[in-house]
C-alpha cells in the first residue's frame, strides 16, 4: 500500500515535469480554457483504500468517459437488445467519423464512438424528458461515486450544443435509417449534457469500482449489475474504449480503459484496482498523451495487466 | 482437475450433436473435403495437466493460427522495429480487405489480418530461402509444442498457391508501396507454406503453453519471450485475433484468441490454461462457430476470463 | 417539325404502353401518391416550335431538376469563386452519400448531389431571408420559362423539411468544416423549398432553352448567361447531372441532362432542342425508367447526340 | 485553315514558353529520361489537313491513351457483352485505386482505369498467345494512323514489367473475383506492351480520326466501328478519359479526350478535328498540365465544344 502511495506520487511528479504535454481540446471555449500544466491520477485499491496525487480533487470534463456510464445504465434498461441497435467491434476509424454508419446502414459499431454513445443516450431517454433523463444519469454516476456534489458544467453543455455540428449531423444520419426513436434534436440535448459532467480523478475512480469488484461498488455490496455484465463492459471498454487507438492502449497498458477529449481516462484492472487519470493535452488519437503514459508506468510497475500470467 | 476433464467431455458432447455447425471453408479442395462433423477440444493447465475430448489428436491445417507463431518468431528478430511496418489496431474490416492497405499506404493494420502476416513473412524471411524460413518456423513451432511430428501439409500449402490471387493482390499492393522487402511471390511462398502447417488440439494448446506462463512454456523453463512480450502478444490476440468479429469474441469468451480458417482456435487464460479447439464449421464472420460456442461454454463454467475480478 | 411532332407522339404512346415502369419514390406521402401511369413529353425545338405529347402539362415535383436553375443563379452572384467551395467531378458515389465528404473535408464533389446542392443554396442565401431567396430564384425560374404561375408545393416542401434527416446530416457536416456560411437550418430551409417546385415537362423545356441557345432563352434576347458559362452548365449536367448513374445517361443518350427523383429529366441538345420528360417511376439509380428510356428512342430516331460527328 | 494553322503555331509557342510545366512520370526510368521542355501539338481537321507544331512528329510513350484502342477492339470481339465485366461509370477515385474493386466485387468502373483496361486486355487476348494479341492492336493502330512505322517501345514495356506491383495487385484481386480468365501475369504482359506503344501527335491524331468521322478513318471509307459505336467511345472518353479529373476537363476543354501518363492527349471535336497535344509534364491527377491547357486555348479561340450551341 505504502509502495503504492509512493508510486502514485512518483508518476505525478514525474508528468508535473514533462515537456511533451500533447494538446489540449479547443473545439469549445471551456475546454480550450484548461491550463495544459493540470495532472491528476487517483488510484482505487481493492482494499477500499484510495492513493491520490496532483490535481486528483479538481473536477474536470469527463467527456466519453461519460459514455461507461450511460452504457451501463442503458444496458438495465433494454438488457442485451441493445445490440440490435449498436455493435460491439472497433470501429478502424476516428471517434467522430460517419463513413462507417452509411456502409452500415445506422448502425454505429460500438457504444464508445460518438454515433454509438448517441445510439445509448436514445435509449436512455425512452419517452421522458430530456431533463429526466439527463437528472436520471446524473443520480446514477452520484451513487455509483457515492458522492452527491458531482454535477455537470452547464457552459460547457451549452458550448457543445452550439458547435456540435458533426454530432448533429451523426444523430440524423441514423434518424434517417430508423435508429433514433425520438427527435434528434431531444436526443442530443441528453447527449450534451451527459458529455458535460464534471468529476474529479477521485470521483471517477469511485464511481469505477463496480467495474473492478464485478459489479459491486465494494465487496458484499448490492450488485450495480451482474458480474457477467461487469465482465463484458471491461471488454468493450477494452476493444473499443480508446477510439482508433484502442490495440494501442490494450498494447502499452494492457487494461480496459475509456478516454475522453477532456483529457480523462478511467481504467480498470479487474480485482485490484479503479484507476482516474487526468492531463489535458491529447495525442494525435485524442486520448491524453501523459494519461496513457501514466497509466503505462504505473501497469509496469504494478504487474497489472489483464494479459499477465 | 476431475471438474475439468468432466467438463470438456461434456463440451464435446454438446458440440458433438449441434444442428447448426457452420459452413467449411471451400476455396481449396482439401479443406473442402473436411468433414464438418469433426469436432476437437483440448485444455492444459498451468500445472502441466492435459485435457481432452473428442478429435483433439486429429491434425487439421492451423491456417492463421499460425500468425502467432510467425510473429512471435519476427519479434525475436527485429523487435519493436518491427512496429514499423505493421500496426496494433483492430482493422474495421474484413480479413482479407485492400481498402485499408490503399489509405494508409501500404501499411497493414496489424499482424493477424492477412496483409500484415504477410509483412511478417517478409520479416522472418530477412534474406534467407524461402524453403529456409519455412523449416526455421516449423522448428520453432515443433520446439513449442514439444512435438517433432507437427509437419507442413504440402497439399493444402499448393493449393493456397494456386487460388490464393487475393493474397498475391495484397502482397503486390504493399510492394508497390515499398514495405516488402523480398520478391512477392517469394514472400508469398512462406506465408502460404506457413498457412498449411497442421496441428491436433493437443499440439496446439502446448505450443500456446508460453503465452499461459508469461513468456515459459512451462514455469522455471527458459523463455521463449519475455513476460511483457508474452502480455503484447496476448493484447494482440484479444484486439485483433478473430478479425472483424474481434470484440464480440472478447465480449463472448473474454481471452485472448486467434482464429484461422481450417476452423481452430488457440485461446490463452493467462496462468491458468491454454486451450485448443477444432471445428471446422465456420460463421458469417470465418471463425470457427462451434469452436466459439465451445469456448464461451468453457469459460462459463470455469469463470476464465480476462476481465473478471 | 412534322416528323418530331409524329416521333414524341410515337414515344408517349410506346411508353403509356410499358409494363415496366420502375418505383414511384416513398419517402413522403406526396410523392408517394402520385400515379405511376403519367408520362409526359415536351420537345422544344431551336426555332421555337413546341411539341408535347402526354401529360405534358400537368405540373409535377421538379426536384433536383432545380439544381441546375440555383446553379445557374449561384454563378451568377459569386462567379468561378463558388468552385472553391464545390467540385465539379462526378462522386462515384450515390446521390446522398456522405462518404466523400469526410474524405474530401466537407467540399462536395459537385452541385448536382445533394450535399453540392446545399453549398449552393448556402451561397443563394448569401445573408437574406430563406424566404426572400427561395422568392428570388422562383422568379428566376418563372423568367427562364417565361409563365408565372410556375409555383412551390408547399406540402412537398412540408414533407421534405419534416422527413428530410439524411440532408440535415449533409448539411451540419458541412457546417461542421465550414463549409456553410448561415445556420443548417436556415440553408436548409430554402434547399427543401428548391426541390418542392412544381413544373409542368412544358415549362421545364422552356426553362431550359437558354442551355440550348449558348446562354438566350431565344436567339437574339438578352443573355441569362454567357456562352462559355453555358457550355459549362451543360458540361456539368452531362459528367455529373444523373449522379453515379451518369456515364451510363451519356452512353445512351448522349445528351447533357439533370434528373429529379420526381420522375423529371431536363435534356438539352445544343443549338437544336430543349428536352423535358417526365415519368414517376425510377430505376435503381433514382432517375426516370421510362424518362430515360424515351430520351434514348428520341436520340436514336433524331441523332441528336453531343457526341456525334 | 490558314487560322487554324497559325493558332496551332501561336499555341505551340505560348505553351513552348511556359514556366510550370508540371512534373515528367518517374515510376520508370524511361519515362522519367523524357525532357519536361518538349512540346508537340497536332491537329487534323474533317478535310483531312493536317497541322502540326513544336515536336509533333516526335514518338512518345502513349501510355494510357492505348486503352481507347483497345476497347474498340474489345467491343469489336465481344460488343456489348463486354459491359458484363467492366462498368461505363466515372470511378470517384484515382487511376490506379484498388478501393473501388473491393466494393464492387471485381468489377472495374470502366475501361479507362487501370483496372478496367486489365479487363478489356484479358478480352482481347481470348485464348491467343500474348505476343499475338498484342501483334493484333499493334496491327490496328497502325490501319488507324494509316502508318506501319509505329512500334512498342520494348525499354518501356520491360521497366512496366518490373516495377508494376500496383498493376499486379489489380489484375490478381480481379481474378480472385472470376474477372479474369487468364493467368494475370499473361493478361499483364499484353497490358504493359500496350502501355508501351509509342506514337506521335500526327500518328495519334491520325489514329484518331474515326471518332471524328462517326467510325469510318475518313468520309466514305470502310467503317472501323458503327456511327453508334463512335459515338459511345467518345462519351465514354469525356466521363471517364481524365480520371478523377475526367469532369474538369470537360468543364474547361468541352470535349472527349483520353490523356495518358506520358504526357499524351487524344482529343475529339465530332465532325471537326482530331487532335493529339503531348507535354510530359503532369498535374496532381496525372494528366498533362500544359496539353490540358493548350486544348483549353484550342477550344477557345476555335469554340469547338461538344457542349456549345
């Protein structure tokens, strides 16, 4: 435990001094606002005990990483017939790309891209308003965190909504094909909005846990989901949690993780640890390039790596 | 143990009376001659003891099976180098697809789709006869296994030479962008050879053992590759192994595996077994539909997974 | 003259006669209506003769015949500067991909697919009122073929807004790269007005003449266009007026021609006549069955062909 | 005449003069030998006069502009029939992308890309030796030109020979298709001699006189093709004779052309003149800049435009 407190501490020091820091989003204002120097990482043991370093208590936007939650929210809904509407393989392209959609007629090829996440929020929103649905998700992500401040950014909600052409245009490509059930217009304010929750390393890897205890947020506690579904969120988040980067992070972390444009990764290694990292430059993939980099020293340090004998 | 052995009886059993078993591959007679009704299973465990029910001492053509073996002996050679040429991600695409090759000029998506096996041959050949790298491969193949009896079928290796035009398209194509080294057709005469290597279950899941015991075919013995060469290789497997059908294989059986198309599958639960099984009946996808079905059963029962707590 | 008169007669009574006459488009209930019995002709001849045949003077839904009209106009306001913003190469791609506009960042190909045709509205706009804009090109319309009462359909228009998802994608992806310089909505809003004009195979020859006279609606009048920009409308209508089915269109008319998925063609033979037909049921591609079909009997018989000696 | 005389003289010192020039094909030495400084222009009127000026009398490699001889040899074998195996569409794509073939399943786009003259070549060699069939369109060019003195130059042939993987590539994912039905490498020596005729501007203005003339070489002499037939070769040359460029040129020189990557071009005003321009140097689509331009000036001041009034 010591050792991984000291660990924790090295790494963040370690990228406090980098030089190399990727860069930061500047699609929306709030985001382009962030000081690229920021690094945080929170590390979630097992045991319940929590190692924390730099700015591991500032909550920033966790963007996709939002889209583990609402996936898994989605899947207490509709169960399996999800699948019908999103597939589950890497997509060989970019986060936002549409190419893939019109070869396959709607269907986005994983609930981690953009047009799969959009798929999710559709299904989450089932008939309610917009409003419910997005206080549904919030509620969730509190009690899987066990942490009621969290809430989201309304600036950055309203600054995506302005400029989110390519995600407007996503949700009524598939509306075109049948796969939206409500107004684009509806969906993607849920969609926004889901984006634009603001959490801190430390909350993020509390609200991992359920993922590293095979469905429970701690050991004896009532199950989130079943161990099964536990099982095969860690599998998506690791064949498709890092958009066309995914092999990569499988490769030099060898965890499932998902990775946001705001600069956060959560990543989970299955009985040992929930992870949360945070630095806001990305690399060319959109993933944080001191993120992965982080991760990757800290699972050669450790030895955790789900391929490991 | 016991637990074991009843099980993957029971497997075979199941597997045995399936209806529905997939269509052979037909493109060469001798693997259309297969019989669809032969069905194979064997499991090792980590402490060395072997498992197995039905055909799993009949020999059938490994195919792309082989594509471990080829990589695992090319990253030997050249290393990480040999990253260069050859990408980590899962591909989107079909296994046997051009279009990637033409928009990253030339530069195969990984090792296991058939352009980057390709480039991997191209590698292990580094000057030397063809008919020399073969026999290095098969050596290193028998060497794993612990098996001098495993042999090239020269009739499936002709047939791939005379039918294979996709293949001969994809080697070309990335000459023509200058990431082959040798002539083609000399590169395709080890990628083909390599192909018709035939293998049983039980000398399949021995020469998987290293990937099992980090890098050891058996713990204390030497390494065949490093522990976190063994770790990428099993990353590899699970990101890119079976294909476009890569993520369901993981969300499904959740190991790493590779697939080839004479209908075996290799799957490694790292520290606890490496398993082999044999149908030839294949999916809409080319992988080996009761050989998966087999395998999900598998780790069902016995809670083998990669993404469990 | 007789012998025109007696050959379009001929045709309409061959294609009255057609058992195969394509499908009548569905995607909204006004076009989904009409009767796949109706055929029309109108034969407008370089001296001015008119010559129909049918229900040549029934208005029907011109549709994306009218993008030859914006296009037109488009040059008109912001000349060769407009080619920065569209192609002017045949897609090889259907009407309403979206394919080639993530490889190309969001420049379509040219003005006669949809996503062209946005652009070109975008241009039209140019800082008015939708509603003044969609007045202004109906007047131009109205100018071209010399009759007043050519109108919108406001229930096309109604539909087209309300189902018209796959040109809202077009559209924000656009926007997305910049290429859109008012709201989608606001572009799109005159786009879905544009394909609702109603014209009869009459006026639609007549608005065509000044394609056949090199820029006059009648030789001596004053020009719509300058010789030069008409040669290259007609051009443009030729390589890309049928989208991917437009080589085939040159191949067996061998006129320069724009199709509406209303069932209309406009056809121009230069110096010699102006061409509108109109039969709702399309083939594979979305032009006129039977509208193509006749054309090639009217070219065979007249050797009216660009590409004759 | 006498104009027509001196504006071919005037062009041939305007274009003899030029700075950016474009850049000389260096796949193969012998083409990348060819000084960027020459310039030939020739132009043979319906009267059969023949004007020439710069190096028109001076051999060059014709490269691509072949394939309009050898489909109307293919369509003289087999006639319509051929459009079975390759299509008459303009391909979106570059000359030699193998993209296109992968979603259509083998089946070229048209005749003028690599791809579908591979094709046409595999009609023509119809059971022949190679050196036959390539004796046979060798023979026919010459009874077009009317000139026995034209050869294949055997340097170039061999160096396509050596270095055409791409081409290789093409012609061996064709025949995984069935689109082939030959061995490739004997349907690819037939293609890479015909790449490899060498000709003049006045021996391809001359070979290109029955497509001027409506199918016979001049008026009242046996016919080579059908007036139909002409006329679909040349509608064929101005969607698909430039590649992706194919709707540009005819936006700027009005009329059918076939360019090839020597620098050639063979252009058509029906009824008027058949004209042949060579400058080695090519633009980004691999099409001769200056002759592009020069055709451009020709069209101008003469107003021959298949598109014109």
């Amino acid at each position: 435990m010591t050792d991984i407190a000291r660990l924790v501490s090295e790494i963040a020091q370690e990228m406090r001094g980098a030089a190399e820091r990727g860069t930061v989003a500047s699609y929306i204002p709030p985001l382009a606002a962030i000081d690229p120097g920021r690094f945080g990482l929170c590390v979630t043991l097992a045991d319940g005990s929590v190692h924390l370093a730099g700015d591991a208590d500032e909550p920033f936007s966790i963007q996709s990483v939002s889209k583990v939650f609402a996936l898994t929210q989605a899947l207490g809904k509709v169960g399996d017939s999800l699948w019908r509407r999103v597939g589950r393989e890497p997509s060989g392209t970019p986060f936002n790309s549409i190419v893939q959609l019109e070869r396959e007629e709607g269907v986005p090829r994983n609930p981690f891209i953009n047009a799969g996440a959009i798929v999710v929020c559709d299904v989450n929103l089932a008939g309610h308003e917009p409003r419910v649905s997005i206080g549904e998700l919030l509620r969730f992500v509190r009690h899987l965190a066990d942490d009621e401040s969290i809430a989201i950014d309304e600036a950055v909600a309203r600054a995506e909504q302005t400029t989110g052409f390519r995600n407007i245009a996503l949700a009524n490509y598939m509306k075109a094909f049948g796969n939206l059930t409500h107004a684009p217009e509806l969906t993607l304010g849920v969609y926004f909005h889901q984006c634009a929750i603001a959490m801190s390393c430390r909350q993020l890897a509390a609200a991992g846990r359920f993922l590293m205890h095979g469905g429970s947020s701690q050991p004896g506690a009532p199950r989130v989901v079943s161990a099964q579904r536990a099982r095969r969120i860690n599998a998506l988040m690791l064949t498709c949690g890092h958009y066309d980067a995914s092999g990569d992070f499988a490769f030099r972390v060898g965890l499932p993780g998902k990775s946001g444009v705001g600069g956060g990764i959560l990543a989970i290694a299955p009985g040992q640890a929930s992870i949360a990292v945070w630095s806001p430059g990305l690399n060319a993939n959109g993933n944080s390039l001191l993120g992965t980099l982080a991760l990757e020293r800290l699972t050669e340090a450790t030895g955790w790596s789900i391929f490991a004998a």
